[in-house]
C-alpha cells in the first residue's frame, strides 16, 4: 500500500507542473495540428486519426461542397498528397516509454520499456508508407514491428485503396494498441494465448494485403488477407479479416465494425478456428469500445483447448490534455492438464498531455486468475517523442 501511495504522489507532484499541449512528432509537425486532434490518449486515436490513416497518412482533403451549409476545411499550407524533403522533421519520430509498477505483494519494479524508431508519411498524390523499428532495451534486439506501403487512387472524398506488408488490422492498430505500447496493460483477449502453443494473439503482426473502398462522406469498407508472423513451427494459415465504418446520421459520429476469422495448425492433422469481432463507437470527445474473441478446436483426441472471452473500453476527454479511462476484461480457456482457467477484473486510468512530446499515465488494474490471489497493480508509465 505504502509503494501504491507514493505512485500517487508522484502524480499529483506531476500535475503541479502542467503545461499545455502543443503540436506533436511528425503527423503533427508535417500537417500543423496538435497531437489531440488524432488520439484520445497514445496509442489510442479519435475518428480524425483513424481517417488519416485510411487516406494513407493524408489530411482531409479540401471540402468541394458549396452553398451556406458547406463545411469549412483550413486550406493546406502545401498541395495536399505532395512529397515533402525527406528530413527528421517531416517523416521520422522517435518514440520510447518506461514505467513504474507496483504490484500487490511484489517490489517496486521499473520497466525500461523500449524505443521506436518510425519513417512513415505520403511519397506522392498516390502512395505512402510506414516503418517501424522497435528497439528492446532491456532484452535487447529490433524488431520491424511494422512495414507497409499503401496507394490510393485519387485524392477526393471517394477513392480505392490497396496496403501490403507486414501490419496490423486497422481497427487492432489504431483503437486497442499497437508499437509504442506503453508497457501498461491491453485486453487480457488481445495478449492472451490460447493453451495451443502457436503464440498467436489477436495482436501478432501479419503479412497482408487489403483493399479498400473508402467514401469519406458516409463511410468506407477494408477486406483483407493474411497469415501471423509466429516464432513458432506451426504451419502459417491464410486468414481473412474486413472493416467497415459508417458515420451515423448528421452529427457525424462513427461506428466502426471489425471481424476476423482465422486458424492455427497443430499437432498431425489438429486445427484450431479462431473467431473476432470487434465494434467502436467513436463521439466528439468520448469512445466506447466492445471486442469479442471465441477459438475452438476442429478435431479433439485430447483435452479440449477452446477459449473465449470480451472486454468493454469507456474512453473520455476531460479536457484538452486530460482523458480518462476504464475497461473490464473476462477471458476463458481449456488447458493441456484438463482444466479451465479464468481471467477477470476492472481497469482504470487518467492519461494527461504534460507536454507537447511527453504524456503520462497512471493506471489502477485489479485482475483476478481463478486460484489465484486477487491481483492489484499501479502502474505510472512515461512515453516521450521528438
């Protein structure tokens, strides 16, 4: 309790030194925004961050409505879609983060987290792309957590898309986490494995291609195909997953609707189908989130090894540099030794824009393990980026 109470110090003696928020690492220094316009907290983003990267790491392109009623849109300082000189400002960033935990009946650890090096931003009216090098500091060794090109048709409200390389899911990447991963926590069904042995979760990285059909003035539809990068022997399966967004009536708010259907090869003739659907609602200054994720054995000769499980994310902007947030997770799944183990319990957290390249978060998570102590752990994270 004692190790908790000074975390909480920590934070408060934080907020003493408020500063406002400024414009953030490269998005932010190339398009002239603030880094609130894209994210409600890093990594999580608004609807605005999300079209951005549906437009292939594009602003929103000039309104070509007219009349009284017609939006208006800030004109770009420079064609919208053009190359700008490759240099640190306009297309790299550098992100790393770290941690102080503290967790019921163990010592005050601190996580050294890792850094990230991005390269990412449009070439030309068409194409765009993204890198990411992640750097372990601790463990040591890079990663390419991520690598993708992407081409668009055209630069209007209506346009086709086509993204391949190595990536996450859209509605995975950009709503539940993603590098930089604070080492805070994510939902317990987006990191657990089933007891299968492949090490796949629904947030390892895939070699994909999808398409797209984008009409930003109601919504847009992804479809894509792709096999798990696994550190493991198992056979790669071609999995399929789509997205669809639509905004909803006049005010513009967005639902976002994501499916995901896969399977696992394991042992001899032994296969494990996994399904997940995921549903966003995006408002001006709030989010609600709601993931669902079932795997089931094909074939059983032994134990079987099915798991399922959901949790619900409530996200709100207390201001301009301050959000709150909270999410209850439950996860379920049949072990090798023929039993079964749950995984439940409330997270909460306040994430708060110190200042323009450095945010900080304070999250509380109880988590109960069946058979086990009920878990509590207090963690104050740091991310930073220039």
């Amino acid at each position: 309790m004692k190790r908790m109470s000074c975390l909480m110090v920590l934070f408060i003696l934080s907020l003493a030194a408020f500063m406002p928020a400024n414009a953030l690492p490269a998005f932010a220094r190339r398009e002239g925004v603030s880094c609130q316009m894209c994210h409600f907290r890093v990594p999580e983003i608004a609807e605005d961050g999300r079209a951005y990267l549906l437009r292939g790491l594009r602003e929103v392109p000039p309104s070509t409505t007219t009349g009284a009623e017609a939006p208006t849109v800030p004109a770009p300082a420079l064609p919208l879609g053009m190359p700008l000189e490759i240099n640190w400002a306009n297309y790299m960033t550098v992100m790393g983060d770290s941690a102080v935990i503290a967790a019921k009946g163990e010592q005050l650890a601190f996580d050294a987290g890792g850094v990230d090096l991005w390269a990412a931003g449009p070439l030309d009216p068409h194409w765009s792309v993204s890198v990411d090098a992640a750097f372990d500091t601790e463990g040591g060794g890079v990663d390419i957590e991520q690598a993708y090109g992407q081409y668009i048709t055209k630069w209007s409200n209506q346009f086709g898309s086509l993204r391949f390389g190595q990536s996450l899911p859209f509605a995975i990447l950009v709503n539940q986490g993603g590098p930089v991963l604070m080492p805070l926590s994510a939902p317990v069904i987006l990191e657990a494995e089933a007891d299968t042995g492949t090490g796949w979760t629904p947030t390892t990285p895939l070699r994909t291609v999808e398409v797209g059909a984008v009409n930003l003035s109601r919504g847009d539809v992804y479809l894509g195909v792709a096999q798990p990068h696994l550190d493991t022997d198992a056979e790669p399966h071609t999995d399929i997953y789509a997205t669809a967004d639509y905004l909803i009536g006049q005010t513009n708010d967005l639902i976002t609707l994501y499916g995901y259907f896969g399977k696992a090869s394991l042992e001899e003739e032994e296969s494990f189908h996994r399904i997940g659907a995921f549903v966003n609602l995006y408002f001006t200054d709030s989010k609600a989130v709601l993931g669902y994720l079932r795997g089931s054995d094909d074939t059983v000769e032994g134990p079987a090894l099915d798991n399922s499980g959901y949790f619900l994310l409530l996200e709100h902007l207390l201001s301009e540099s301050l959000s709150a947030y909270a999410r209850y997770d439950h996860f379920q799944r049949d072990l090798f030794d023929d039993g079964t183990e749950s995984t439940n319990g409330p997270t909460m957290g306040i994430h708060w824009w110190a200042q323009s390249q450095v945010w900080v978060v304070t999250e509380a998570q109880f988590l109960h393990v069946m058979g086990e102590p009920a878990g509590q752990t207090l963690t104050l994270g740091v991310t930073w980026a220039f």
